[in-house]
C-alpha cells in the first residue's frame, strides 16, 4: 500500500461502526486512490492485522477502534484532590474509549446535554503524573508537557529536571459536584458520544448503587481480556494497545458497567497483572513474571507490504521505511558527501554483510533518489535539521551496528543486562521514527526540532550507558571462559545463572550457582546479594507445581494478628535443587520475604562454573532497599523524594535510607564479598 491509500484506510476506520469487510476497505480506497495496486484487499487485511488499528471479528469480517468503543460506558473514579478543587483530569481514562491521536486536553465532556467548561490547575509535574500513567510512566511527562505550550517550553529549558511549576487543562466541576451532592466513593458513568472526535456524556452513580457480585463479574471479564491480550499479542507496541485489546478479549462486559474504573483495576484491584519494566518502556504483565528478551529488531515496519527497498534493509535486520532511507541521503547532502559508498555503509553497516549483487542495486536506487533530493535540497534551509538528523542517524547505525555484533557473537545472552535487545530495539525504533521525521524539505518548527534534540540527547545517554553495561558484560563473561578453559578438566562444575529481581523495583541481580543449590541455600544468597539480614519469614512459590501438590502439603496454619488460625501455603520444599526445577521444566519462581517484597526469580542458562568459586554475583542494577521497609511503592516515593524533593525531604530519606544511599549504586564486589561468607 502507498501512503495515500494508507491515510484512505485510517479515513475509513475512523468512520465506520458496523463490522465491515477488507473489500468494503478497498472499495473506500479506490474512490480516493486510483493507483492501482494488484492485491489491494489482502493487503489491508495484512495491514490491519500488523498495526493492531481493527478488531478481527471472524476470518472474513473486522471491526473498527470507532466501531467497538462507541457507544459503551465505562467508569470514572474522581480522586480527592480532583474534589477538593472542584476538577475533574480527563488523562489517560479515557484509553481506549477515544481516538489515540487526540490529547487527552482535546477530549470534551457534557453533563445533562450541556458542554462542561474548562478551567486551568497549576502545580508541581509530580502531582499530576498518576493521571497520565497508564499511558506508560516513561511516557507521562510528555502528556503533560503537550498539554500547552507553555509547558512543553519549560519541559524543553532543561531536559534533566522537570520544571518546578506547569498547569493544565481541567474540567471545571464545581457547580457538578456541588448540585449533584457528590461525595468520596461516587462515581461517573461514561458514555462516548464520538469516538472520532472524543467527546463524552457523564452520568454519576452513586458509591451504593452497584452490587458487589455485579462488578465482580466485571472484574473476571477484566482479568481475562488481559490475560488474552498478553497471550496474543505479548507486551505488545503500547500500553494503549493493550488495553485496547483487554477490553476486546474482555468481551460486551467488560465494555459495559457496572465496572470499576480502569486506574482501580490495574493499580488497587488486580493481583495477577501489573507494570513491568520492558526496556527503556514499562507495560503491564503478569504479575510476578519477567517478560522475555528477544534478539530482533522489531518495528512496526516490518509489515508484508514493504517495498523492494525497505525489503532488501528487512533481510538485513534493519526494520525500517524508506523514508529512513531518504534521511540518510538528505543527510549526505548535508554533509556534502556524495560517495555511494560510505551512505551506503551508513545505512547497512558492514558487520551485516551486503553481496555484491544487492550492493549494485542498493547503489543504484541510492543515486536516483540523490539526483532527484539534489533539484530541491537547500544547505541553508537545513541548517537547523541537518545537525539533528546527522547525530540521530549515526546512533541509529551504531545500534544496529552493535545489536548485530551481539547477535553474531559467541557470548551467553546470561550475561548480557536484563532486557538489552529490548532496549536497543527501542533506541532503532525512537531513532528511526526520528529520521522519517526528519525526511522533509520543510523546516520543522523551532519548539518540535528543540524536543527532537532533547529526545535525542536522551536516546545517546540510554546507548552509552546500555553500551558501557553491556561492555562490562562481555569481559566479565571473557575472563570467566578464560578461567574455565584452564580448570575445566578437575576443578568445574555444572552450574546454572540465576536472575533475581525485587518486585515492583528496578532492582535485579544475576548470580551463578551449583545446579545442586538448594531453595535453603538460596534463601540465604537472595540475602547476600540484596544486603538484607533474614528477620523475616521466607517462601518459595511456583504456580505450575503448586497445581500439582495435594491439599494436605499446600495448607498450613499460622497465627494472625487477630488470633485466629488462618491457612496458607508453606511454600515449595527448601530441600529442593535448581537441577529439580529445571527438569520438570520450571524456569520461573517467586521468593516472598516478609510480607513487604517478593522476589521474581528465572532460572536462565547452563555454563561451566569454578568450584573454588561456585556462587557469585555476575550482574545486577540498582542499589536494593532496606528490607524493614514497607514495600516497593514507599521505596519508589522514596526515591522520587531523593531525586526531586525539597532538601528536608531528601534529609528524611537518607534517614530512612541511609546517609550515603544511591539509588544507581550497585557494588557487584561488595555482594561477592557477602556471598564468600554465606
């Protein structure tokens, strides 16, 4: 599909309600497009199925974004600080009930028939964060500096500290609350009017209204169309992808209420989906489980109908369009280096090989579209993109330049920082969308071409530190083979790498052990490594062997604060070895420690390990928290607080945490030291 017929598909979505067809698509297409194209039809369906724009109905049917998501209702839980001031922050809870290119400022909202004013609130990014999170933590900050432009000016003055002050565009609910007498635990009911357009009809429902067992079915149809969604699709391309796809999955009752709001289910209701970090992103998963790294470079170009070009760049593992390519040449231009050549080595770079019959070919198209930027390409109009797009196009090759070197090499992916291909596909991926940006005669606005800059500078911060982890990998992994070929006759063992990550923090740990370690002896190099001094209850759990066990091993009584016996599960057998799990197939464990953390573990790959050294600690990030703490959301405010609060609130969090307490540090030394004294 050319990009025209590609904007004649979005049109086309964008309008229909009622389940269509890929023909009905194509017949849209035709009216506006009179390209031809051989198999229009299959296309679409190709397309549609890659970008996850439409539902799939049945074999032959689909259904639009527009056609799923209006009308239904859904639920919005206004929070204290929203009544005490009288606002109401449309955020992200309107995902996915509103069209995904609209901010949520766009979005408009009425009462009783009637449009419900706007006001502004000012205060600290901080405060108002939590209302744009489902869209991804990472990606908060942004929602709330688009929301004027006077914000994404102070965003832009200093991309390392958030601005002390912004405001935002709020719903003016005083007049509501008040003659609607609306009180804590109320609720409003939403209906979308208009998709395409994003506007609502709010409703409120009284906090008595709904029976529990009614919005308990809600929660079922919730906690399915999730999980649905993860077995699918993933962790998928977005947040908003996922949630798009769990209120598909999740069926006519997810879609309907009563039900509890979307921030209630993922943050207070749910116990088996949560965030988890995914690269350089967050998403939600299950709960307690890592999600898998790959070794590809994913995009969301990679689709079926790539032309001869992006093809030819596909077969390379270089994910990209042709207008990335364009960007290459217009910065060849810039640059005032015309040899074939040396783009070329640019856009592929030689670790990944070229022959020489696609090296004519690639030339040749390379020179056509030289010689036709060359009549309209200006030196002094791009002055100001030109810079950009040079930086942002040499890390675009150092990425794939290194992720290919890592995919080539003989290293264990054990030994490499926990999801390192996902952040380097997310670095091509940002990197690229940058350079498309980027491939344009007409200059960009100074405000947009300042963000690029900020975001690229990040983007180079993200590749030098992943790049440096990853370089300390890599000889920490040389100079164990090293030791291992000269002992390896008398004084190895079987051992197995072991990740440990503390739930809910970025805190993790790798650690090489016997493959006869036991659960006990786990226990107590969990503690080691994490700095921790076993005051607390411990237990192992697997959910896959739990299923198996008889009732009479799973129940146990222990005394409650109340004094009442009640029955949990003593965990797994401590006398059991990582050679056991792994036989029977288990690669994913939790640790529960106290009642405050737990810790994930995955049991990773084999290798050979010294006997005289047989536990260590190989990599890790994050400095661990003090366990006498309450647990991974105070131990996240803390750090905020130590990154971005007042000097008292940083003095009371050294308290807490300890005078010299870095939330980065990780001293792989010191937790060998303590793993030698286990």
């Amino acid at each position: 599909m050319t990009i025209s017929q590609e904007d004649a598909l979005y049109d086309f979505l964008e309008n229909v309600t009622q389940p269509f067809t890929p023909e009905d698509a194509a017949v849209h297409i035709r009216k506006h497009n009179h390209q031809k194209i051989g198999h229009l039809t299959a296309e679409i369906a190709s397309f549609m199925d890659s970008r996850k724009i439409a539902f799939p109905v049945d074999p032959k049917r689909w259904l639009s974004r527009r056609g799923c998501f209006e009308p239904v209702r859904f639920v919005i839980n206004p929070t204290r600080l929203e009544l005490l001031n009288g606002i109401l922050i449309p955020g992200h809870r309107c995902i996915p009930f509103a069209n995904p290119v609209l901010f949520p400022q766009e979005y408009l909202f009425y009462w009783e028939g009637v449009l419900i004013a706007c006001t502004t609130i000012e205060g600290s990014p901080e405060e108002f964060y939590p209302y744009y999170s489902i869209y991804g933590e990472e990606y908060a900050p942004q929602y709330v500096a688009r929301d004027n432009p006077e914000n994404e000016a102070a965003f832009n003055y200093d991309p390392y500290d958030d601005p002390f002050e912004v405001s935002i565009k709020v719903l003016d609910m005083r007049n509501i609350y008040r003659e609607s007498s609306f009180v804590p635990g109320d609720r409003f009911v939403v209906r979308t009017l208009n998709w395409k357009e994003g506007r609502f009809e709010l409703i409120r429902v009284d906090k008595e209204q709904w029976p529990k067992a009614a919005l308990q079915d809600w929660y079922a149809a919730a906690e399915q169309g999730f999980k649905a969604s993860f077995e699918q699709f993933g962790p998928g391309n977005s947040t908003e992808e996922q949630i798009a796809f769990a209120y598909w999955y999740g069926g006519e009752r997810m879609r309907d209420v009563p039900a509890y709001s979307l921030e209630d289910f993922l943050y207070d209701k749910t116990e088996s989906i949560e965030i988890a970090t995914y690269g350089i992103e967050t998403r939600f998963w299950y709960a307690g489980k890592e999600i898998p790294d790959h070794k590809l470079l994913e995009s969301n170009q990679n689709l079926p109908d790539r032309s001869v070009i992006e093809e030819l760049l596909y077969k390379k593992r270089i994910p990209v369009s042709e207008y990335v390519v364009l960007s290459y040449v217009r910065d060849a231009l810039f640059r005032n280096d015309l040899d074939i050549a040396h783009i070329i080595e640019r856009i592929i770079p030689p670790v990944l090989g070229i022959t020489e019959r696609e090296w004519h070919f690639f030339a040749g198209y390379i020179e056509d579209v030289l010689d036709e930027l060359k009549e309209t390409y200006s030196l002094f109009k791009d002055t100001a993109m030109g810079p950009i797009r040079q930086r942002v196009g040499e890390l675009h090759t150092a990425v794939l330049d290194l992720t290919v070197r890592l995919q080539k090499g003989e290293i264990d992916g054990s030994w490499l920082p926990k999801h390192t291909f996902i952040i380097l596909s997310q670095i091509q991926g940002h990197a690229a969308g940058v350079l498309e940006d980027l491939s344009t005669d007409e200059v960009l606005p100074a405000v947009e071409l300042e963000a690029l800059d900020n975001s690229l500078d990040s983007m180079i911060e993200t590749y030098e530190d992943i790049k440096e982890l990853i370089d300390e990998a890599l000889d920490s992994f040389r100079r164990n083979n090293l030791s291992v070929v000269k002992l390896r006759s008398t004084h190895t063992k079987e051992g197995r790498i072991i990740q440990a990550g503390i739930g809910g923090t970025d805190v993790w740990r790798r650690i090489a052990v016997p493959e006869t370690c036991q659960l006990g002896e786990l226990h107590r190099i969990l503690q080691a490594v994490f700095g921790w001094t076993a005051v607390y209850r411990f237990r192992f759990l697997c959910a896959a062997l739990l299923s198996q066990r008889p009732v009479s091993q799973v129940i146990l009584y222990r005394d409650t604060k109340v004094g009442t016996p009640q029955p949990e599960d003593p965990g797994l057998d401590l006398s059991m070895t990582v050679e056991s799990l792994s036989t029977q197939g288990i690669t994913e464990l939790s640790y529960e420690y106290g009642t405050a953390w737990t810790v994930k573990i995955i049991i990773l790959s084999r290798l050979d390990i010294d006997k005289q050294e047989a536990i260590r600690c190989i990599a890790g990030a994050g400095a661990a928290p003090p366990e006498s703490m309450d647990g991974p959301v105070r131990f996240r405010k803390y750090i905020t607080m130590l990154e971005q609060g007042s000097f008292a609130e940083q003095q009371k969090v050294l308290h807490e945490l300890g005078q010299h307490f870095d939330p980065e540090n990780f001293d792989m030394d010191a937790c060998n030291q303590r793993l030698q004294h286990i």
